[in-house]
C-alpha cells in the first residue's frame, strides 16, 4: 500500500509551476499585527480549526498535483512527513469517536493514498487500523510493530515509531540535498526540544531521539545523563542564536523554526527553483501554526502572543 497518492498525469513544466508559485506566495499572510488585531477575522481561516487545517492541506496537495514527476521525486520525502500528521491526528479523531463526515473533511485535501483513506474511513477501532498500516505500509513493515506500541504506550508509541520509521526511509533514499538539509536540520530540531522537555519538566520515561540528525546521540545522552542544562542551553543557542532560559520549551520550538525559515531563505538563493518549492510549503506550515496560535490565543495579551509567531 503506497502512502501518497499515485498521479499518473505528468504535471506542468517547472518553470510553469515556479511562476504559479512566485504568484501564490504573494498571497500569504504576512502582516500579522493586522491579522491579530481581529478588525475582521472572517476574513481570515483562522475563524476556525478546520479551516486552519484545510488550508494547510489545500496547498501543498495542489502544488503536488501540479508538479512534473522530477519535482515530485524531490518532494515526496517532505509531504509523506506531512502526511503522517494527518495520518495520526485522523487516528486521533477515531479514539475520540469522531464521526465519519469529521474524518472525511480532515482527509478530503489530504495527499494520503486512496488505501489508507479508506482504512481510516472505516469504523474499525484503532488498533485493527495500525495492524493492517504496519503489514501494508511499505516504510512501518518490517520496521516496526506499530499495533503494539500503541497498545503499549498509547499514540506516543504509535507516533515514535512511525516517525522513527520514516525518518529512517528518508534517510535511505537518494534524496536532493536541499531536501536532506531540510531533515537533518528537522531532526536535530526534535531531538533538542524532546531533550529540553524532558530536563526541564523532568520526565520519568525515558526520551526518543531519532536518528539522521547532525547533532550525534551520545551528545544528547551525556547532557542528559548528566542534566547538564547549562550545555543545553549552548545547544539551543547554537542552532537558533538565542538564549531561552526557563522551561519554555515552545520558545525553543519557535526559536528552532524561525532559524529553519532562514535557513530555508538562504537554501533558497543556492537552489532557486528546489528552494522556492520548498520554502513556499513550508511557508503555508508555518501560517497555519500561525493562525492555529492566534485562533487559540485570542484571550492572550497580543504582544506576548507575536513572540510565539514564526515569520
């Protein structure tokens, strides 16, 4: 069972797609001051979660679709990563006893495979789901026994291992090097803020780091085995240029993707066409956590609330 779906038209020259971009990206929010002054949120998706979501499903899927089978090769690492967030939150919504319509508006822009929409369509419980996904799903079988760990450790487990799943998949492929960039930086960035909860709010379970990042385990181990917070703290300060101090780690999560969207702007310059691509997803990401900050924030002090903002 594929986990993307399979398109069999060849898509539109890249040069076509770079200018339909170059266009799109206009179109992002940018202002944020305006936006959360609330003049007229209607206006905006963040009037709701869904719409929020539907959003940030809406344009990576149409970028998909019109990509050329070379520009899909590149991007097909990045949206299986997207992905399997739609994948768990639709996992989520059956354990809630979410109804049917609920799960179809979240899958209906998803770029998940017919096979596994079905699947989550259904009203099979959850575990029954995870055992045919762990058999069918090319990058989980063999990998890993998703079914258990969630009967294990609940959606952390199912979570740990996919996510650990496919980074190791990525990591295998003959992937563009933009792209490899792009999750490394990723992995380091989970490791550190994985690490920096589990010092900070001094967890009993033991953490999960995963693999492909630059930032070598042991590192991550010997600051934790010695709680060494102070060497935590030069970490993060090394990868996003701040010093966070307190047990914030969404600050650390927000340093970590602000660096990222520079990053990203830099990769830009190096691989124009590859980095337009890359940074317009990664663009309609980040107004979607945007806009999911706001919408849930609306009671917070605006000012407090911009800090929290990736721009």
């Amino acid at each position: 069972m594929e986990f993307l779906q399979e398109i069999s038209d060849s898509g539109y020259p890249a040069e076509y797609l770079l200018a339909r971009i170059h266009g799109r990206r206009l179109s992002l929010l940018s202002d944020w001051d305006t936006v959360m002054s609330g003049a007229d949120t209607a206006e905006y998706p963040a009037s709701s979660p869904s719409g929020i979501r539907e959003r940030h499903l809406k344009e990576p899927a149409w970028a998909y679709r019109q990509m050329n089978n070379g520009l899909r090769n590149i991007f097909r690492p990045y949206l299986m990563y997207s992905e399997l967030n739609t994948l768990l939150t639709c996992l989520r919504y059956k354990a809630g006893k979410g109804t049917g319509p609920e799960r179809g508006r979240l899958l209906y822009f998803s770029l998940l495979s017919k096979g596994i929409k079905d699947e989550l369509k259904t009203d099979t419980d959850v575990p029954s789901v995870l055992d045919i996904l762990g058999k069918k799903v090319s990058f989980i079988h063999g990998h890993c026994d998703v079914k258990q760990l969630f009967l294990k450790d609940g959606f952390k487990g199912a979570e740990q291992g996919t996510t650990s799943a496919l980074f190791k998949h990525i990591f295998n492929m003959d992937i563009h090097p933009l792209i490899k960039r792009f999750f490394i930086f990723i992995a380091d960035a989970r490791n550190i803020i994985t690490l920096h909860k589990h010092l900070r709010w001094e967890t009993t379970s033991g953490p999960f780091f995963i693999d492909g990042g630059d930032i070598k385990k042991t590192v991550l181990n010997k600051i934790l085995l010695s709680y060494d917070t102070d060497a935590l703290d030069s970490l993060v300060f090394k990868q996003t240029g701040l010093r966070i101090e307190g047990p914030d780690a969404a600050r650390v999560e927000n340093g970590l993707q602000r660096r990222l969207t520079g990053n990203i702007k830099k990769w830009e310059r190096e691989c124009p066409d590859a980095g337009l691509v890359l940074d317009y997803l990664w663009r309609c990401a980040m107004e979607a956590k945007n806009l999911s900050i706001i919408y849930h924030g609306r009671e917070i002090d605006r000012g407090i609330l911009k800090e929290e903002l990736v721009y």
